[in-house]
C-alpha cells in the first residue's frame, strides 16, 4: 500500500539544532515570525517566511520573496548551518508536550500515494495557498516542511518503534514554549528495510499539512511533465512528513466566535437555540461529552445539548457540523465559515479564557467551547472520501520545521 523510503536529510548541526527549528510557516504571521527571528540569524523563518528579511512594502507573494528563500537556504547550507547526511536515513521524532509524548517515522512518501488516495484527505485546500507553498517549494528545491501523517496503529509496529528508540539521540532540546525535541538517526539498513515494509501495509491520513502535501504532489507533477523519461525515482516524486501511530496523538477543539447575533437580542437568540436544544446555565466552560456545546453569552457560560438525534453520517455528526447546521446558518445567518467574516476561529490551546476575552471586550457577541474531533472521526470521515467543515482539528503539539529538510 503506502511508499516510503529513506533520504538524505538536509539537518541543523547539532549544537544549534534548538536555534534552527521553528514552527510551520502557516502557524504564525509574518510579524510574529520576524519577532520570533528577532536576532537569531539561525531561526528557520528566514528560509520558510523569507518575507521577513525584506522591507515591510514587499508583495509577500512576489518572486522577490521566494528568490530570497532560495538564496537563505544557499547561505544556510554554504555556511554550514544545514548539513546534507552523505546516506540515505530514516529518523525518529519525539515530541513531549506536558508530560505527553509521541514518536512519529520521519521518511519520504511517493506522491503516487496521495493521487491513489492511499495518502488519504479531510480538508480542502485554498487555491492561493497552495500555490504559495508550489512555488516556494519549486523555486527552493525543497520540502522545507513535513507533512503531519497519522497511521491506524494495530500493535504491529509496536516492537520496531520501540527498537528504534534504543538508539541515541542526535538532537534533544526544549523549545521556548516548553516542547521537547528529539531526533534519532536511523542508519541501521536492516531496520530501514523493516520500517518500509512495515509501512507497505498501510493507509496513511493526513492529520496537518494539506496545502504541504498538495504542493508537493502540484511540483511533482510538474517535474514529471517536465521530463517524461524520468524513472519515478527521482526526489521530486517523494514529499517529507512524519508519520505517527494514531494513539498517540492528541487534538484540541477549535473553538468560534461569533461578532454579533445576526439581528437578535441574547433573549431571542437563546430562545432560538432553544429551539434544538436543551440550554442550561451550568458555567461549564468546556463541554463535558460529545455533541454538546459550551456557550459563552451575556458574561455566563450554558451548556447546550441537541433535542434531535445524532447523524450516523460521520461527518453530519461531527460537532462543527452539527453547530453550523443547527445554530450558525438557520440562526445566525453564517452560511459560509469559510469566508465569513463575522466568524473566527480560535485554537483551544489558548483556552477558554481567550473566549471569554474576546466576548467581553465587545469584539464579539457569543463564543462556543468545543469538544475536540476525535482521530477516530478524522479516520472515518477520511474513509469515507468526505471533506470536514472548516476548522475542525487543531493538532499539538505542531512539528517543528528545519529539524529535517528534504532536497529535490
């Protein structure tokens, strides 16, 4: 089923790996980015946000910007700060977030997996920024960023992991936002081969990363076009990513907030709900099961729990969807998450303290506290070739980009 293989990973040296790793370019703007990069001529942003190293007036989408990628990306491997292994790897990266760890295959995936669908999708992507990243991708000659990819984990690589930590790590650091990073280099040919074969049985999900994916495959595609002879074993037919076991992963809900209540006074929009659901002024911040919702409306937090039966569709009985079917469109006029600008969504990392400052502020009328998708839902709903609504996983801890690099 599933492709992988070992390549020569493009790494930080290791005394200033903590220097050089830093989050995916699409986590922050490129404000925060250039303050993160502050005097840190190591930092990451420089190749992934190379905006930031121009003046203020530049067209973030301008050839200008993507050349001045390139050229970091020269300088950073000219002056060895990237370091090209002479041997095709594999490698293993742990992250440990609040005690919590998970330990994903850092390898390459044939682009033909994600055409097949063997590399399965839940989300659409923009046109606008998958062209973006296809042409940073292109002009760099590089996947700067993996791909997050989960696998169903039926216990049969259990073993093959757990040899694999044995080995010592090569990086090993704690970012500032208390993350911890740890890379090994799996050099060991016998344990490459078992990993490939091991992967060969497989479907892959991806759990992050799509407008990543789409652009690699968009480059790959290209390069084909561009040289018909080529044998498929070219790097342009393999993207980066990492690969995890699905129960190791944690989401966090994506929570909404609404800036206003289409017209209504916070009495005839509680009536409204009421409608469809049972409302409670519990102060629960947080929704305690599935398919119910924590409201935050005029300084006080309900709890809502639906009247109706739950879909069997797996993705009509997604939360989001039920929210945006029941409450957001029939009720509060947003048809559209997408592009609605009345509507915005806020990571749960941040916690429900964010909320509750967004609604007092005035910013915005009502918020609502999720509970999180489930992987198990993301599976299904990507079994079944569907699309999740906007928002609807937020995945941490985020891998950080730079640890590897994968040149085409």
């Amino acid at each position: 089923m599933a492709k992988i293989k070992e390549f020569k990973g493009l790494r930080p040296r290791k005394d200033i790996a903590n220097q050089v790793a830093e989050l995916p370019y699409d986590v922050v703007n490129s404000t925060e980015a250039k303050a993160i990069a502050g005097n840190n001529p190591h930092s990451f942003f420089h190749i992934s946000k190379p905006e930031i190293d121009l003046g203020p007036d530049v067209d973030h989408y301008s050839k200008t910007v993507y050349m001045k990628g390139k050229e970091n990306l020269e300088s950073f491997i000219n002056k060895g700060v990237l370091v090209q292994d002479r041997d095709p790897y594999l490698y293993l990266y742990t992250q440990i977030m609040g005690g919590r760890a998970q330990t994903g295959l850092v390898a390459c995936v044939n682009i033909d997996d994600y055409i097949n669908n063997i590399v399965k999708k839940h989300e659409l992507t923009r046109a606008d920024k998958e062209q973006d990243r296809t042409t940073h991708l292109d002009i760099l000659n590089a996947n700067t960023g993996p791909v997050f990819l989960l696998y169903n984990e039926d216990g049969s690589k259990k073993q093959l992991f757990k040899t694999a930590m044995a080995i010592q790590p090569e990086y090993n650091f704690t970012s500032s936002d208390g993350i911890s990073h740890i890379l090994r280099v799996i050099k060991d040919k016998k344990m490459i081969s078992a990993f490939t074969e091991a992967f060969s049985k497989d479907i892959l999900y991806i759990a992050d990363g799509h407008h990543r994916a789409a652009s690699a495959i968009r480059v790959g595609q290209m390069r084909r076009q561009a040289n018909p002879s080529c044998s498929g074993k070219e790097e342009f037919n393999w993207f980066l990513a990492v690969i995890f076991p699905h129960n190791q992963l944690k989401i966090f809900p994506y929570n909404r907030a609404v800036r206003d209540l289409n017209g209504l006074s916070e009495k005839e929009f509680l009536a409204a709900v009421s409608e469809k659901f049972n409302v409670t002024q519990s102060g629960a911040k947080e929704p305690s099961e599935i398919h119910t919702f924590s409201l935050y409306c005029g300084r006080k937090w309900h709890t809502l729990a639906p009247k109706f039966p739950i879909p069997a569709d797996p993705i009509e009985a997604l939360d989001v969807k039920i929210l945006q079917t029941a409450i957001l469109d029939p009720v509060l006029g947003i048809t559209d998450p997408r592009t609605d600008r009345r509507i915005d969504f806020i990571g749960g990392i941040r916690g429900t303290a964010e909320l509750e400052k967004l609604v007092d502020s005035g910013e915005f009328a009502i918020a609502f506290s999720m509970y999180p998708t489930t992987v198990e839902q993301l599976i299904g709903v990507s079994d079944s070739n569907g699309i999740m609504p906007p928002k609807s996983t937020w995945f941490e801890p985020k891998l950080r980009s730079g640890i590897v690099v994968h040149l085409l």
